[in-house]
C-alpha cells in the first residue's frame, strides 16, 4: 500500500502536537535546520486588535455602527470573554508549530465548497507565443516540462535558495507542498494528498490533449530525467494517439461545486478502472494541458481573453474538460499561443508559483535548437481509460453547464499600464506597492463615491509554516486622499501630503502584518477557539460591522515576477473585484476580475478607473516636485 501522506493540518485534536511537524524525510537536511530556526508565529496582545479593528471599521462603516461595535468589543475585552478565549489561543500556540496553518486551511480552501476554477484557482498568463505549427507548440511543451523537472531537481537535492524578505529569512515549505499533490473532493471537506513525501514519489506526470489523459513518465530507469528531445517525441505520440475530439470531456467534473463534484466522485471510482486513471492524474508531478485553439480576438483583447482562458478554459466546447483542477500545478499551452499555468490555491501561495514560473522560463530560454541524438526508444504513454456509465455521463452534462455559466458570468480585463512602473513611486521615495493600492482606493472612491472593504494579501512565510494575513489598504487616511482628490477646493500640496500619509500608514500596516501583528487571522482565530470551547459566540462575531468589514469588494494581492507575466484570480464576494498586479520596472501589468451577474461591477471600467488614477496621481507627484525645485 502506497505511503500517501494526508496533510496532518486536516486532522486537529485527535494529532499530538509534534504531529503536526510535516514528515520531513524528504525534506533536505540542511532546509530542515532552517526551517528549525524560523520563529513561531505569534498570538498578537488582544488589546491591540481591538483596537486596531476599531480603526479597520472607521472608513467603512457608519458612526451608529461603529459606535455599537465599540461597545461590544468593550463588553468583549472587560467582560472575561476575549481574555479566556486569548488564553485558549495562546495554549494553543505553545502547542503547535503553527497556531493558526490548520484553521486557516480548513477555512479559507477545504472546508470552501465554491467551484476551484474562478473562485479560488489563481492563473498566471504568461506572454503569448507566436507557434508555427504543431512542432512549435509541442517544442514549447518539451522545454517547459524539462525546465520544471529542472527546478524539481532543485527542491530534491536542497539547492532551492531559502528566500528573504526584510532580512529574515522565509518559511520554504509551501515549495514542498506544490509538486506531486492534488486535492481530492470529499462531501463536506476536501483533503490534500502530497506524494512527494510517500515511500515511492511518482517519476510521471500526466498530458491531457483533447480531453484525454496521458501518463508520461519522466525519468530513466538510471533515475535521470528525460532530454527535452526525449519528452518532445513522447509529447509527439500522445498528440498521434489522441486526434479525435470526440471524447467525453471527463476533467470537467473537477469544475463542480465541491459538494457536487465530491459526490460524483465517489460515484467515478467506484469503477476500479477509473480509481485507477484517477489515482494516476493525483499521483503525477504535474500536468500539462495542450489546448486546442480558442476564436482569435483582437490584439487588444487577447491577454485578457487569455486570462479567462488560463482562469476557466472557456467553457465545455473548449478546453474546460482539458484540466484537472483539482491538480495543484496545470502548465497550459496552447495550440494558439496562450500559455500559462493554472494553480490550486490550498497547498501555495502565489509568490513561490512565480519564483518557479521565473526558473523555468529562463531555463526555456537557454535550450537552443532540437539537436537529434540517437536514443534508446522509449515506450509509449500509457492513455488513461475511464468507464462512462449513465450516471458519470450526467454528472458530466452537469458539469458542462455549470462551467458555462461561470464562462459566461466571469468578466476579466488585464491592464498593461505602459506608462510608468516601480520606477516613479520609487523616485518620490514612496513604497510601490502603497502607491499602487492607493490607485486602487481612488479609482473605486471615484466609481463609487465611497469605499470598501480592501483585502490585499501579506506574507506570513517568516514564521514556520506561515501563510498570510492580510493588509486592510481602506484606512481613514486613504479615505481621506480619495476625498481630496475629489474635492476642487484642495490643492494640489495638501493633496500630495495626504498622499504620502495614507502611503505612510499601508507601509506601517504592512510592516505588522508580515511581523504576525495584523487582526484578521487573529479575529479568526477568536473566534475559531470560541467555537473549539464551545462556549457562545462572542457578540463582535456576529455583527454587522464584522460581516461588513469581511465582505471585500476589493480583494487585492502584489504578484512580482521577472518574467513579464500577470497572475489572475476571481472575485471574493458577488459584487467584488479581484486584482492582481505585477509591478515591473517601467510598466504595471494588472488583471481585474468581476462577475457580469453583478450589475454595478465592470472590469473594464474598473481598469480604466485605475489607469487615470494612476496618471493623477503621477501628475500630482510631478507638480509638487517642480514647486519644491
Ligand atoms: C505523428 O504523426 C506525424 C504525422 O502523421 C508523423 O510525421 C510523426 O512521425 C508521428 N510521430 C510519432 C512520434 O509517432
């Protein structure tokens, strides 16, 4: 029996606290010492996030509210409720290695029961390839798969270079958590299954072409990896043996809500050869999809449309059956050029995807020509079978419909912003990060004549097995410089010092929050020890400001890269925007997601809102240094 390793975060109080060290063995030795060293992650004092969510609600909420709220976090913190349930927490701190990694995967993506594609996978569209032909694509698909096998090479023999950020050194865990993994659907929480860590790691992954799935096995007996050359013929002869179209779209059932999906699932492998392919897509390092080609759209069009296409694959009739996305890391190419990846959110972050993205598009790089070299032929990949009985085939026409729907309510725009990049917020000595979500402040302010709710995702990777928190970018301040941007009877000093305020209070708000001293996982973590005591829910949980201060039409996060690329990711609430950016040097490439079943949100709107906030607030800048002069 196969060694499978469930992650130990999905199975609390019944493990013991050392337990919830993840089996090492695999993991280098001389990572395990770093990763040793990395301090706890901390219990903030309780007080300060009171106090701190006090501040949070002030610009979102009404004074009435506000007032209301501050009586019940009185009650809260005077009453002896939030001092025991602290209490609790801080236990379970000195417990485990991680307070919070276990709830926070729970709550935030197995217990999530919203389809992956859209609402939860992100997708990086990488700049588009201009393929000749057939050769071209499968070439790009040969190097690409040779470059990640490169970077695996990597993680398997402790050369992955520990990362930084303000000078401590970063949890590296999230890198083992990403190859050989896939999640599994179950009826009210999904697990995740690693199989780098069990006795025998897989040496395949899987191509799925035409709806069809491949296992391709990637390594030599000897335990060397395949040439590209090598990987480039065997591409060839799964392509050969999977030209019809007329197959039943069987991957998209990973599309279904998790509920759903998690019932057809256990209906799928009751079949033994279908327990088998499947086992097979959730065992491989990764998977490739080759895309059929989408309707050409416009140059100006086309990144975003790519984008919606790495997000979802475009519905039944395209590529939505060409994924399994359940799988952790889906590299796309496309017979058109669209190529990218696709990722499931539960076992990384964002930030290690690109740092891998970035390896692999450089090791592309360096591969010249194809040079043919005599070799040992190679046995043909082994297709997958699986058995459609009537129940499978409806569940699929289910599925099919489903993904249509979220085809067609998914808006995305990707903004490339040419105009300027790090390079001008630097120059005024302003954070980059700060002055582009303070563009993202001004542009709602100026959609909507107020403001809301802000989550921009922050790194927790400084403590061991840290994940995020997050950065509330609406403060009073940026409030405050939306409003002066507004108003005709401010001038443009007084404007530019607001500026500068609001941008001095995200860095410090971004400071604590990668040092574990923001609120929201704290407040979740309240309330998670509440429930755990089962004593009553405190009052601040159940209060229209904290579902107001949850409810977040802007979900935001900073993807940086050195490739020229963008991440994606859907919405968080109904009538929301989600956005990523990536600030190069000298541009800003920028994705924004909304749903069309909303009727006030617009991506393209949005974007356009963004790129003149941007302008403004470059010209204020530009002004008020010729004035200084
Ligand atoms: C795939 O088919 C093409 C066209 O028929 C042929 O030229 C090529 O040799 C085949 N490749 C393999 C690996 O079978």
């Amino acid at each position: 029996m196969l060694a499978v390793f469930v992650r130990a975060a999905l199975h609390p109080g019944r493990m013991k606290p050392s337990r919830l060290v993840r089996p090492v063995t695999k993991i280098p030795e001389r990572s395990l010492v770093h990763q040793e060293s990395l301090p706890k992650l901390p219990v903030p004092p309780l007080k300060q996030t009171c106090e701190r969510y006090l501040a949070a609600l002030e610009p979102i909420v009404s004074k009435e509210e506000l007032d209301h709220t501050q009586q019940l976090v009185q009650e809260f913190l005077k009453g002896g409720v939030g001092e025991r349930v602290q209490k609790g927490l801080e236990r379970r701190a000195r417990k485990t290695d991680n307070w919070l990694s276990e709830w926070w995967m729970q709550t935030a993506y197995l217990d999530c029961r919203m389809p992956v594609p859209v609402y939860t996978s992100p997708g990086v569209v990488l700049p588009r390839m201009h393929f000749q032909d057939r050769q071209g694509q499968i070439r790009f698909a040969a190097k690409l798969i040779a470059g990640v096998l490169d970077f695996k090479r990597m993680i398997d023999t402790e050369t992955l270079p520990v990362e930084y950020l303000s000078g401590k050194p970063l949890c590296m865990d999230q890198y083992y958590q990403i190859l050989s993994s896939c999640r599994i659907p179950g009826p009210k929480r999904d697990t995740v299954v690693n199989h780098a860590m069990g006795k025998t790691p897989p040496t395949h992954i899987t191509v799925v072409h035409n709806f069809q799935f491949f296992v391709l096995d990637v390594y030599n007996s000897d335990g060397t990896s395949l040439t590209v050359d090598q990987i480039y013929m065997q591409l060839e002869k799964i392509w050969n043996s999977s030209l019809q179209t007329n197959k039943e779209p069987i991957g998209i059932l990973t599309s279904q809500h998790r509920n759903t999906w998690g019932k057809a699932y256990n209906n799928l492998i009751k079949d033994k050869i279908n327990k088998e392919s499947v086992r097979a897509i959730q065992k491989s390092i990764f998977t490739v999809c080759l895309d059929a080609p989408i309707p050409r759209v416009s140059d100006e069009m086309y990144l975003s449309r790519g984008a919606a296409q790495i997000l979802h694959g475009g519905g039944a009739r395209w590529n939505s059956g060409n994924r399994w996305f359940d799988k952790t890391l889906q590299f796309i190419v496309g017979e058109d050029g669209t190529c990218g990846l696709v990722y499931e959110h539960a076992p990384a972050e964002g930030p290690p995807i690109v740092f891998l993205i970035d390896y692999v598009v450089k090791y592309m790089q360096k591969q010249t020509e194809i040079v043919r070299s005599p070799m040992v032929p190679l046995s043909m990949p082994q297709k997958l079978r699986f058995n459609i009985t009537p129940d499978i085939k409806r569940d699929i026409e289910k599925a099919k419909q489903n993904m249509n729907i979220m085809v067609h309510d998914l808006d995305v725009k990707v903004l490339m912003f040419f105009h300027f990049g790090k390079n001008v917020p630097k120059q005024h000595k302003l954070s980059p990060d700060a002055f582009v979500q303070m563009a993202l402040q001004l542009a709602y302010f100026r959609m909507y004549d107020t403001c809301c709710s802000t989550y921009e995702s922050a790194s927790l990777r400084m403590f061991k097995y840290g994940r995020t928190d997050a950065i509330r970018s609406t403060t009073v301040d940026s409030l405050r410089f939306a409003q002066a941007m507004q108003d005709p009877a401010k001038q443009g000093s007084e404007r530019l010092a607001l500026l500068q305020k609001a941008v001095q209070k995200h860095k410090e708000n971004t400071y604590d929050a990668i040092h574990g001293q923001a609120i929201d996982r704290h407040l979740l973590g309240l309330k998670r020890q509440s429930i755990e005591d089962l004593t009553s829910m405190p009052e601040i949980f159940m209060d229209t400001s904290y579902a107001v201060a949850h409810h977040y039409c802007l979900s935001t996060s900073q993807v940086g890269s050195k490739t020229d690329c963008v991440m994606c990711f859907g919405p968080m609430v109904p009538d929301g925007y989600g956005v990523c950016y990536n600030p190069m040097d000298e541009h800003i490439n920028i994705a924004i997601t909304a749903f069309n079943s909303c009727e006030e949100t617009n991506a393209a709107k949005f974007a356009q809102a963004v790129e003149e906030a941007l302008l403004d607030m470059r010209a204020l800048l530009d002004d008020t240094a010729t004035v200084k002069q």
